[in-house]
C-alpha cells in the first residue's frame, strides 16, 4: 500500500489537525472530533478496491434546506453536503444540535455554490467551486447566492447535524 502522504509530501501533510507519521501499511490519520473524550484518529486503509457512491449513501441525514450524504469506506466517512440558498448553520443545523457554534472540524471540497464561513474569532472565508477549505471547529457558513452549494467534506461530518442527545 502507497501512503497518501510519501516522504516528499510529509512536511505538508503536518499542517493537518491530528495528522500523525503513516506506518508501513496505512495512508494517513487525522482527528475526527474535537470534542474532549470523542477524540479519535480514523486511519483510511484498504487492502483491497473499494467505491462508494454519494446517491447510494450509507446514511442521509436531512436538515432545513439541506442534507448530508454519508458514505463509509476504507474505515473513513466521508460526507456530501447539498445546501439550498436561505441555508445557514445557525439557523438549520443549531437548533439539531444545541452548540454556540460549529464544532466539527471540516476539510473540504467545494463542487459548486458560493459558501461564506465566519469563525468564531472574527475570520471570514468565501468558499466557491474548486476551493479546499481546511475549518477548525468554532465558526458559522451560509450559502450566498442563488445556487445551492454542493461540497465534500472529509473529515467533519461524523456527527454533524445529529440531533443532541
């Protein structure tokens, strides 16, 4: 198996939260929750082809004027987020979920729509087709526009819009 991440390619790889040095036979780790007590390293491996497909998702979970398309493999999940235009965290996933603010962490893919994320010590990002935004946990998104805004998330979307316990 060929590490996501090879020797030429590591001292990029440290910029992401939780990475850890891969073994001989594991592509990378990273933390998937930054809540005290959930913290965990997912390690994506296979020793074998897989494919998975978003329309044939493991699990769906549906929001106001949104849902999360859930897809595991290789022991990572990896999530599909449709946002409608009028979508906003604060409004559509908080209620779910009872937190001040976000606190999944996201590395994403941006497919298409117009996507602004304010964190929560001011910071504000425009995410739009092509981008890869790398969050940590603390902020609020919207969709901006009139197009929805698909993206891929590969770290974040675990737990996200699960209804609170």
């Amino acid at each position: 198996m060929i590490p996501i991440f090879d020797s030429a390619h590591r001292a990029d790889a440290r910029q992401f939260p939780g990475y850890r040095e891969p073994d001989a036979s594991s592509c990378i780790y990273w933390k998937s929750s930054n809540e005290p007590g959930k913290e965990m390293n997912v390690k994506a491996t296979s020793d074998k082809a897989e494919r998975k497909d978003f329309s044939k998702a493991d699990e769906v979970r549906s929001f106001p004027k949104g849902r999360l398309e859930l897809v595991t493999i290789g022991g990572a999940t990896i999530g599909r987020a449709i946002l409608e235009p009028g979508w906003r965290w604060s409004t559509s996933v908080q209620p779910l979920v009872n937190t001040k603010s976000c606190e999944a962490p996201h590395f994403q893919y941006h497919v298409s729509g117009m996507l602004k994320i304010l964190m929560d010590d001011g910071t504000e990002v425009l995410c739009g087709p092509g981008d890869v935004s790398l969050l940590p946990s603390g902020h609020d998104a919207w969709v901006v526009g009139d197009e929805p805004v698909v993206l891929v998330d590969f770290q974040g979307m675990v737990d996200y819009a699960k209804k609170a316990a």
